[in-house]
C-alpha cells in the first residue's frame, strides 16, 4: 500500500527523524535554517536515511572521490531529505510502479552513489563546434533571448544528483559584478532581445540586493518583455518563497519601466510526483497570488521517473496546483551521470502513450539539448510518423546514431543519446551497484556497449521496453480511471442508465435564469 492516496506526496514529520527530533516548527519553516543546516556529510545523512555499513562506506568513498576532483557532491536541504522515505532502498510506491525494483526517487536525485563514478566514456559529443556564446553573464544561443547567469552553480539549496552543471568547487566564487554588468550592457544593447532568463545555479539563491539590482536594470530596458527566473527553490526549499521575496520581484521588475509591465515567470524543476506536496502547493499559490506563471521542465531519469505512470502522475499533479508541465528534457550526457539517462527511443513511446491520456496543456514537449551548442531539438509529441511502418517507434529500439537537425538549420550525424562502455565494464559497474543496493535488477543503466575498435555491439537492458500493445492504458492508469462502470469516452453508450439517474436527481428539478 502506498502511504496515502492523495494529490499530494506526504513528507516524513521532521521531528520523528533523529536528526531534527528537536528542532521546533518555527525553525522548520525558517528557510535561513534550512540553508544552515543542510546536509553535507555522511554522519548527517546516516541520521535521516538507513545506510547499512557498506552503503555507507560506499557513499564515503564516491564522496571522497568526487572531492577530489575539485566537486562538492553532497548538499540537501532538511526540508527535501525529508521527502526520502526512512528506508530509500525499500521505497513505498504507487502500485504498478515497480517498487521492488526501484529506489526512493528523491534519494536518487539527491545522494550521489557509487554510480557517480562508473561509465566515464560520454561517447561522441555534438561536433558543432561550439565557440563561447557569451558575453560577461550573459550566454546567447537564440535571436531573441538569452540566459543571464547571475548565480554561481554552487548556489543551489540542493544539489541535484544529475545536475548538468558540475559542481566544480572552482566555481565557488561568486559571478562576479562586472560579469553581471557586461552581461546587462549587452542586453540593453541588443535589441533583438526580448526575453531574458535569469538564471545560475539557482536566481532566488543570490543575496536580495543582487536580485533587485537585475531586475531593476531589467525593468529600464526598453526591449525587454519578459523575465523568466530559474530556480528548484519552491520543490527543495518551498519555505524561501515568501512574500517579502514575491514583493520584490514584482516591484523590481517593473520598477523602471516606461512601456507595457514586463511579465515574469518562474521556471521550476519538478522531477517525480514524490516532489509535489502541501508545501510545494503552498509556495506555488504564493508565486500565483503575486500575477506571475509557473512553467516546470521535467528531466527524464532512468530509474527516477522513467514510467508511464510516473510522468502522467507527475505533470496531471503539478496542473492541478498551478504550475504547468513545459519540457520533458533528456538528461544530459556528462560524466558520472550516464546512468539516469533514458534512450530517446522509450522517452517518444511515453510520450506518444500519454498523448489523449491527459490533457494537451498538462503534455509538455519532450526535448533534447543537443550538446556542442545546438540548442533545444523537439523530440515528441507527434502523431505523425514519416517512417515506413516496418520502423514504427514502438519497436525496432537501437540507440545508435541518429541525425538531428538544430532549430538554426544545422546538422548533426552520429549524434549519440547514451554513454559507452563496454561487456566487461558494464558487468564490473552492475555488480558494484547491485551490492551496493542490496539486490539485482535495480540498476539497469541504459549504455551502448561497442567493441575495441569503438564499434556499437548493443544497448544494455533494451529488453525493459514498455509494452503497451498488451495492456490497456486505462488499466496502466487504473489510480486514475476511478469509476470502473463509466465509459472511458462516450457517455451516450450508457445513456439510457443515465437518463434513469438524472429524473431521480436534483439537476432534473433545478432552474437558473
Ligand atoms: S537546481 Fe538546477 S542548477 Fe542547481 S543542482 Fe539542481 S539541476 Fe543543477
């Protein structure tokens, strides 16, 4: 049984884990103590989560290593940690998603594994050739917008496990003023830019006077319609949303400005329905309150949400409070990371199956991001297939090279969307993570092995590929379909039952003008 069948995940009480048995709700709820009292060392976790010895040890080690490669791994927020449930490697899941084949999804997302340091061959990377796009903060891959990164990409409140971005302890540093400047002057003088994304690390992580002082400088750009920030500070931290905050931003945007108000948005990164609970729904309906839109991007994880069931709960879930599915993106290929990424081939089959399933507006776009500066490729939703049907996407699954072509017109051959590796390094990692979970069967990383020369021989685990033609879509999303008796489309084909119903009702007698 999962723990409660309700819209929203419920996280453990604070006080009943031992390490914040004492701590009071006025602190819980202070987003100053979250930020002090993050999770940075295994002797925390060990007090929030059960690690056996060896988990722990292991945990231990890939910390160790990645510190020494100049990256700082570990940094939960109590407020997130407490989304893990009390035994990660025994999570309690919806029924149908695989539970004992599965770890607690906010675990995955937030401690680094021994994963972290198998799988190092990334493969073939984008050959576009990327030159620098920027100028100071600012980082330009498309006519009419750009990215403006105001906050080091150790900012963040949390750090996720899968995050694109290293967490290079070199970066430390703060971006500096002049960065933030150039990057500013830039966007004033180019007026082909209209929309700009403040973003890092984390926007809401910076100090309050570096946050007004961008936006304000935004606001007096004549050019500029429209401010999206960037921030996963609503599902790790949703205390940090406050009004003082909201005021500040809703002032500071428009403060200078002479032409129509600017419009913000917040871009958020909600990754499992586990995510998703009153407090989450609480600081989203703040953000709402003060006129501003919520859009998420949705990264799509192997062994984190890689299931019909768990995408449709995650972006119907996040509609239902107000924030609205925008991307569900490929995770991207980086060292250390290969293991959460989904072949491309079974991310178009969820997409194609939940198209009907839910709501148009709750269906994101699935999306890659081509590396070597090739910007966001659409990879689904389409209804239209030009292959011959001996190629239908939901079989013939190889992920080889495939051809992309860029939104600029650019061509990519031999694009790869998966790591390498090969029988003997794939057999040697499993056998790694399978002790290190406890169980065989949970680890199923994704990879394409090749060949001394560096030739493809196979996908890994290709033969988990969901089957659909076998199983009714209503049953997969039986938690859904709650009145067994009703026609899944059509009332008409109950219509005379129906009609019996409605002369015994109230609606029969009641009138309106
Ligand atoms: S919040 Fe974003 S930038 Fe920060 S660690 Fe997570 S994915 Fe990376």
């Amino acid at each position: 049984m999962h723990p409660k069948e309700d819209i929203f995940y419920e996280a453990r009480k604070f006080n009943t884990i031992e390490l914040w048995k004492n701590v009071t709700g006025e602190q819980w709820y202070d987003a100053d103590w979250q930020i002090k009292n993050t999770i940075r060392s295994v002797e925390q976790l060990k007090r929030v989560i059960k690690l056996n010895s060896l988990q722990e040890s292991e945990i231990r080690r890939t910390l160790t290593v990645l510190n020494k490669e100049g990256k700082e791994a570990l940094r939960i927020t109590p407020y997130y940690a407490s989304l893990m449930q009390a035994d990660p490697f025994n999570p309690k899941m919806l029924p149908g998603e695989k539970s004992k084949k599965r770890l607690d999804p906010v675990f995955w997302q937030s401690v680094p594994t021994p994963a972290n340091l198998l799988f190092p061959d990334t493969g073939l990377e984008g050959a576009m050739d990327e030159k620098s796009r920027s100028y100071g903060a600012a980082y330009q891959r498309y006519p009419n917008r750009l990215a403006l990164f105001v906050a080091a990409n150790t900012s963040c409140a949390s750090y996720c496990v899968h995050c694109q971005r290293a967490k290079s302890l070199n970066s430390c540093a703060n971006v500096s003023h002049t960065e933030i400047n150039k990057g500013l002057f830039y966007i004033g003088y180019n007026k082909n830019i209209d929309e700009v994304l403040v973003t890092g690390g984390d926007a809401l992580m910076i100090s309050r006077g570096r946050l007004q002082y961008v936006l304000e400088e935004l606001s007096r750009i004549p050019h500029i319609r429209v401010i999206r920030i960037a921030t996963r500070v609503p599902v790790v931290m949703p205390m940090g949303i406050t009004d003082e905050l909201l005021e500040l931003i809703k002032f500071s945007a428009n403060k200078f400005n002479g032409g129509p108000d600017k419009y913000v948005y917040f871009m958020t990164h909600i990754n499992h329905y586990h995510e998703i609970t009153k407090d989450l729904a609480i600081a989203a309906k703040k953000i709402r309150n003060h006129g501003f839109t919520i859009r998420n991007q949705t990264v799509l994880l192997n062994h984190v949400n890689d299931y019909y069931k768990t995408l449709a709960l995650t972006f119907t879930r996040m509609f239902w409070i107000g924030i609205h599915p925008y991307y569900l993106l490929q995770c991207h290929k980086e060292k250390g990371i290969v293991h959460f990424i989904t072949p491309i081939q079974i991310g178009k089959i969820y997409m194609k199956h939940l198209q009907g399933w839910i709501s148009g507006i709750t269906m994101p776009k699935y999306a890659g991001n081509i590396e070597g500066g090739g910007g966001k490729v659409i990879l689904m939703p389409s209804g239209h297939d030009t292959f011959h049907k001996e190629f239908d996407i939901d079989d013939k699954i190889s992920e080889s090279y495939a051809m992309v072509h860029t939104w600029d017109g650019k061509e990519l051959s031999k694009y790869e969307a998966l790591g390498r590796t090969t029988y003997e390094e794939f057999e040697n990692g499993v056998r790694i993570m399978d002790d290190f979970i406890g169980k065989k069967g949970v680890f199923v990383p994704k990879l394409i092995v090749v060949d001394n020369n560096g030739r493809h021989i196979e996908t890994t685990n290709r033969t988990k590929l969901p089957k659909f033609e076998k199983i009714k879509k209503s049953k997969l999303l039986e938690y859904d379909v709650r009145d067994k008796g009703m026609p899944l489309t059509n009332p008409v084909v109950i219509s005379d039952e129906i009609d019996k119903q409605f002369k015994k009702s109230n609606y029969c007698k009641k009138r309106f003008d």
